[in-house]
C-alpha cells in the first residue's frame, strides 16, 4: 500500500476504502470508458467528460476540455480525472446504510499539451485502450487532422482509488426487518454491431472489434 | 429549444450537439446512476463521484464532497455536476473520425447544503432514483443517521447537454477502404440478486427490487 502524496488526495470520508497502490489506480483507469476531467475557468469548477489512454505512468487526455482551453494550454492546467465503475447496488435494511459497489480514481495535477510524435502516441493509446488492435486496423491521422486535434498528458502521480465491494453492512438491531438485502450487480457488456450506412456489403467487423465483444 | 443561460454553460466543442431543453436535461440526470462534481478547493480542482436525485428543477446531491466541504458549505460552494452515459464505441475508417455515442449533462451552479424536512425529502429523492419505491421498503432514517448525512440541493438552472447518436461521419474518400465501420453499443443491465450474507432464510428479493430488474 503506498502512502497519498498529499493530503489534496487522501480519500477522507471512508478511510479504509482509499487504495493507494499503482496497480490498483492503473487498473481501474484502464478499465473505464471515460473520465471526468474537472478544471477552474473564470474562479468556477468545470467538469467534463473526456476519453483517456494511460501508458505507464502517464495519462492520455482527449476531448472538449483540450479545444476549451486551448489558449491556456502552453503553460498546462491544472485538472482533476476522475473514473468512476458503478459495480452494484448495495440494499441494506435501513435507507441510512443503501450503499453501491463501485471502483473510482482521482488523479490531480498539471496536464500540458503534447504535440509532433507525443501527440501521435497519444492518441494511439487513447484509441487503444477502447479497443485494443483498432489503431493498425484503421487509416493513421494525417498533417491535418492532428492539427484539429487537441491532447494532454498528465502524470499520474497524485492520485488515489476508492473501492466498495460486499454486501450491505446493517445495524444488528435492523437484521431481523422483513425487508430483503443484498447487492442487484451492475452488468455492462458489448451488443451487436451495427454496420455504417455506408459500408459496402461483405465488410465485417474487425479482429479487433470482434475481440472486444468476445471480452 | 431552450437557449443557454450563460456562455459557461454553452456547449463549445461541436456545438451541433449541444441541447438545452429542460426535458432533454432532465432525461439523461434521470439515467445516469451517478454523477461527478467539481469544485475549486485551495485554487485547485477536484472531482468526485457522487449519487444524485431530482425533484423537479431541484438536483439532491449525496456523497463525499459534501463532508470533505462541510464546513464551507453554509453559504454554498460552487458547483459543477455532470452526468455521463455511454452508449456505444463509434468505429471509423480514419482514426479521426472514430467517437463514442454518448448522452451528458452539466450543470452548474451554487449548492447548499438542506436541513431537517428538506434533508429527508433530498435523501428520498435520491434513493427513489437509484431504486422507485424502495425508501418504502426500508427503516427511515433517525435523527443520530441524518445528523452525519450531508445533503446539497443545487438549482438546475444554468444547464446543458450533449448527445451523440448514429454511425460514423468518413471522409469520402475513406469509404472504400477495406475496414468495417459502424457502431458497437454499449449495453448496461442488473445481474442476479445476491443475499446479504446475514439474510435470514425465505426473504426474496423486494418488489422494488424486482421492479428494478425488469426495466
């Protein structure tokens, strides 16, 4: 178990629920669609949702947040990630202890623009953790495209994870309530592709996307 | 089509998606299972995970940041509140053009933090949205419970939202290129119920429970 780096990240209100070991943090960033990227504009908190690709030590941002503030960029900012894997619901006898199951990352810190072959690498592993394999698959960016295309790199030094499992925990005075308790599990998974409108016939889905599915 | 309330909450990025109508807005907090909010704490950004309910044009907040912030949270604190959903990995022929389809929402404004009849009203709020019915089936909270249970009322007044739909948006001259393109969706869903460990034996699932799982 590593020690918090600062008290910024010490997870506060359920201490025994902060991780603070990089392969807890790496694994569930790795396993999230998307992050939460929170910012300061104007005095005030933003927060917005970003696709992300971790290699290493190093977290991989894209999204709405780059082209927002793309002026302030130069000199980086400062930005909380967030990830947050929703695993359950958590049915106590008594409202008070209704909890969910769930797998979240807070990483702060300085995120900078990367451009020339930093960008291209990453916005591979940004294509790469939502479908490994797509990258070789399709056609690679060109001059254009990467100047429209805005990413950050922030390092993934500051940070904690918060991890609830199990079941409910009730008071011993409420165990006997007619009322059930346990955990509904939160299922997520892939359906079937749908084809582009304009895909010729007898194109089928890639090795990777097929690989993807089959996880 | 409602207009945005201010420049903050304007959707910048491709501003084709962005939607202000109070039904839209209202749909996607209603699904989301959870939200992120940030707030500015020492000049810096934070992001945390928390469980959201709303009452009409009033958004309940329940988590973490309310005791992380208890003791500035009297007069308000500025709040950022978004609420992501995925529903599906876009697959391009470029790299570019590859996106997810998604539904979000962001709402910003001042919290506060609600006490006595309001509190219980937000808590309910909030249960009834991860589960309808089920603050019926459980103990209500006591007065020892509340007092350690912060709740932050926010106005959903300065709002927007994004969503994504449809295939792939390639450049013509892509099409040909021998690689599938189109949408793989993103399906969420409740697995089996799991007893509390303490269950006592014959207690099945609730009808809220039951009724959760048949949506």
């Amino acid at each position: 178990m590593r020690e918090p780096r600062s008290e910024a990240s010490r997870v506060r209100r359920v201490a025994d629920r902060g991780r603070y070991d990089s392969d807890t943090i790496h694994s569930i960033l790795d396993a999230a669609l998307v992050s939460h990227v929170g910012l300061v504009s104007g005095g005030r908190p933003i927060v917005l949702p970003m696709l992300h690709g971790r290699d290493g030590d190093a977290l991989y941002l894209h999204g709405s947040v780059a082209s927002r503030l793309q002026r302030t960029l130069a000199g980086g900012v400062d930005v909380c990630v967030t990830a947050t894997i929703v695993d359950g619901l958590v049915f106590a006898r008594s409202t008070f202890h209704h909890s969910m199951n769930y797998r979240s990352v807070v990483v702060l810190g300085r995120a900078h623009a990367v451009e020339g072959d930093e960008k291209v690498r990453g916005l591979r592993t940004i294509a790469e953790h939502l479908t490994p394999g797509r990258w070789a698959e399709s056609r690679e960016p060109n001059p254009a495209e990467l100047r429209q295309t805005s990413v950050l790199r922030l390092p993934i030094d500051e940070a904690s994870a918060k991890i609830r499992t199990g079941g409910p925990i009730d008071d011993d005075v409420d165990i006997d309530l007619p009322v059930w308790a346990g955990v509904l599990p939160f299922a997520t998974g892939w359906g079937e592709p749908v084809d582009a409108g304009d895909l010729p016939p007898g194109v089928d889905p890639s090795a990777a996307v097929a690989a993807l599915r089959s996880h």
